[in-house]
C-alpha cells in the first residue's frame, strides 16, 4: 500500500510539473507572441505588414507580408529562445533578441533585407552585405518603416478629426 501511495505521488508531482510548451509566433518582421506576451526584436525595423515596397523594376511587392514571412519559416521547427530586457517598452513589449538554434533572429533579418538596423551599431554591418547584395527591401525602393508610420498615424488623425467634423445647419 505505502509503494502504490509514493508511486502516485512520483507519477502525480511528475504529471504537474509538465508544462505544455508555448510557441512563437512571428506577428511581423521584427516582432514574436509568446502566449500573449508580444516581444519586439531589438535593434532592427522590419516594414510594417500593410507595407509595401518596389522591386529594381518598379513593381510593387508586399515587402511587409515578406518580411513576416520570412521571420515565420526561421521559426520552423527551431529551438526557439529570446534574452529580453528585463523592463517592458512603453507599447508593454518585451525587448529581446531572439534565437532560432544558435541563429539570431535580430540579425539574420537585417542580413536577409527584410529589416534594417535601427537605434543599434550592433546590425550595421548585416545591413552594409544586404545592401551591398541589393537582398530583400535593398533590391528596390522603400519607405523607412518608421516614416510609413508615422505617415500612417498622421492619415488616422486626419482621419478622425474628417468624421468628428459636423456640417453646420442653415
């Protein structure tokens, strides 16, 4: 009876302590969900997934969607691990470099083309080979992704204030 009463605590104390494990997921070319905890990588700007882009030929291309899915098939059956800094960004992200194995998720982005170096030194050279090699937004034209921000947040304000806007009665 004592051997079948510790045998079922093993197997139980076993059974809790597994933890189903938590997938990333790319949301867009430089940011992860982990459960519902969104993590930015650090040091690069990825174009925005509505953002689109135009090759050496002048044809328009969703470099956005690329970007995100590029970042996707780096996640496929890796072993994924980020180091986050320890305090969230003001949008409540986690800033983080991650790693696909033992490849940096950061820089192969950047080196790839799908984003550039951003507020960082640490991916300026990545970024010089995918330039110099004309690889992803490098191959044509593009707007900055945080210009295109910027220009799409000033497009919701105006936006707004058009339909907060009321005719006047005469």
């Amino acid at each position: 009876m004592m051997k079948k009463l510790i045998c079922c605590t093993v197997i139980f104390i076993f059974l809790s302590s597994i933890v189903p494990a938590q997938e990333y997921t790319a949301v867009d070319g430089d940011s992860l969900l982990l459960g519902e905890q969104r993590l930015r990588l650090d040091g690069i700007d990825a174009p925005e997934f509505t953002q689109n882009c135009y090759t050496a030929d002048g044809f328009e291309y969703a470099c956005g969607l690329k970007a995100l899915q590029y970042l996707a098939d780096l996640l496929v059956e890796a072993d994924v691990r980020c180091d986050c800094a320890p305090k969230p960004d003001i949008y409540n992200r986690r800033v983080c470099e991650c790693f696909a194995d033992d490849i940096s998720l950061n820089q192969a982005m950047v080196y790839a083309g799908y984003a550039m170096s951003y507020r960082s030194e640490k991916y300026t050279a990545a970024e010089q080979n995918a330039k110099s090699a004309k690889r992803g937004i490098w191959q044509g034209k593009f707007m900055r992704p945080a210009l295109y921000r910027a220009l799409e947040r000033a497009r919701e304000k105006k936006k707004q204030k058009e339909l907060s806007v009321k005719p006047r009665n005469e």
